[in-house]
C-alpha cells in the first residue's frame, strides 16, 4: 500500500505484551475527511491501536505514518498530540466547575499538552471560533451553564468541542454514546459526520445502529488484527464477524 494522500497508515503493526500479540499485523488506512469505524470483540486490540497512534505504546514492528509523511513511532505522546491529532476518552473529561463556554475557551487557549489558564481576553476571531465549535456541538444554548450541569452526553459533546478547538487533523474517539440517551446518540452522529467533513475521525465503537447511523466505512478487528472491512452491511455480513463478534 501506498501512504501518499492518507492521513493515517498503519502498516504491518504489531505489539506484544509480555508474550501475548496484542496486536498482530495490523493494517490500516483513513483518507483525510474521512470516518472509519472499528468494530470488534473485546480484547481485539481497538485500545491498543488507539495507543499506537498516540505514542502511549511503541509498537515492535510496522509502519505508522500520519498526513502521509511523519512517522509516529519515532515521537513521542505530546509531539504527536501537537501535530494535530486529537484523542476522545469513553469517560468524558471537562472542567466542571467552569462554564460550557470557558470550558472551550481554555482549550482554545491551551498551547497543547500544557494546563490552561484565562489569562487573557479573547479577541474576536477567538470568540468566532469559540461560538462556532458550540454550534457544532449542540451547545449554544448552555454556553453560560456550569459544565457539571450538562448531561452526560452534552459533556461528552462539551469534550469533542474542547478537541476542536485544538483544530485536529484526526480525531480518534472512543466509544462516544456509551451512556447516552437515544436522542443524544442520535445527535452525535449527527456531528460527528459534520465533523468529518473537513477531518478524518476514527470512532470505535459497539453500538451497531449508531454505526450504522455513522454510515463510515467499518473495520472489524480480532485478535489484533483485521478480520473484515467494507460498509456496515458487507462487514456484518461477514461469517467470521458473525462468528468472532456479532453472533456471540
Ligand atoms: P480492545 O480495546 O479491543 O478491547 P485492547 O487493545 O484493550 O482491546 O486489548 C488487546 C489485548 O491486549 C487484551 O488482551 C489486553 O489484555 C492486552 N493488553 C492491552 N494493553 C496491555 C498492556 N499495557 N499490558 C498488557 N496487556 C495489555
């Protein structure tokens, strides 16, 4: 496979630990703007893959390139995190006691990988870009409510927003309807596919109506590695994703 023109490559990665293949050539390709969803049985290595990306874990062999050019495995977590890729958690993590608005304000402000402050006035374009990403977010109208007054969902939203303000090329999130509503899941694919419009966004998830809401292309890993790749439906169809994951 060629990286020239992708904004993530993953070719022939494995990591073990402690003798266990967690993940087992593993190869993966994200265009720019576009999704991918990474279905798959626990234990597949979704998390670890994640953690490959980020520079949180080395892997022992393949190839890791972002924006077709820069080879992640030889930085380190917050030089990756400053070239522009941006990581969601499954527990959302906002500052409480801050409102919705200057939650995005501090991310905005953050040189990255350094804790923020409000130490200076916004100037316009920031406050553009501030009431822009609550938009996108769903959040205009709480913009001057306490963060630990949301829903649930709405800081898992509030988040995805502290993230965009980081202006991300990629965005890797985790499982992000875990605990919400209908309507919230709902929405969030919603955004997300706004969202990837203009940046690539890889989502691992369970949740098989929100992938499908998603309408990305999907990944089942298992066992570290891929197991089928296609849409929804072609990947679903698939008699060893029935059987390693879907079926059980
Ligand atoms: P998933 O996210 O798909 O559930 P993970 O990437 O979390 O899968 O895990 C893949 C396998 O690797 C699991 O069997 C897990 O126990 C193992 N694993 C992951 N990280 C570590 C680690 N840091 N040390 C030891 N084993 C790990």
């Amino acid at each position: 496979p060629d990286k020239t023109g992708t904004m993530l490559y993953l070719n022939g990665v494995s990591v073990s630990f402690d003798g266990f293949r967690a993940l087992n050539n593993l190869s993966i390709i994200v265009h720019p703007a576009e999704m991918l969803a990474i279905i798959g049985p626990n234990g597949a290595g979704k998390t670890t893959m994640m953690d490959i990306i980020t520079g949180k874990t080395r892997p022992d062999d393949g190839e890791v390139y972002f924006d077709g050019r820069t080879d992640l495995t030889r930085l380190d977590e917050a030089d990756i995190a400053n070239l522009g890729i941006g990581r969601k958690f499954q527990k959302p993590t906002v500052f409480e006691s801050q409102t919705v608005w200057d939650n995005i304000e501090l991310a905005l402000k953050k040189p990255r990988g350094v804790f923020p402050t409000l130490a200076y006035w916004a100037s316009k374009a920031e406050t553009d870009r501030i009431t822009e990403i609550l938009e996108t977010v769903r959040l205009s109208a709480r913009k001057d409510e306490l963060a630990a007054d949301l829903s649930h969902g709405q800081k898992q939203w509030l988040e995805v927003g502290m993230l965009l303000a980081q202006d991300p090329k990629l965005l890797l999130v985790d499982e992000p309807v875990a605990g919400m509503t209908d309507a919230e899941t709902v929405e969030t694919a919603k955004l997300l596919k706004e969202i990837a419009t203009t940046r690539s966004v890889v989502v691992v998830e369970h949740d098989m109506s929100f992938v499908r809401d998603l309408g990305s292309r999907v990944t089942c890993l298992a066992e570290g590695t891929v197991l089928a790749e296609g849409n929804l439906d072609q990947v679903s169809a698939n008699p060893l994703v029935i059987e390693r994951y879907l079926g059980r």
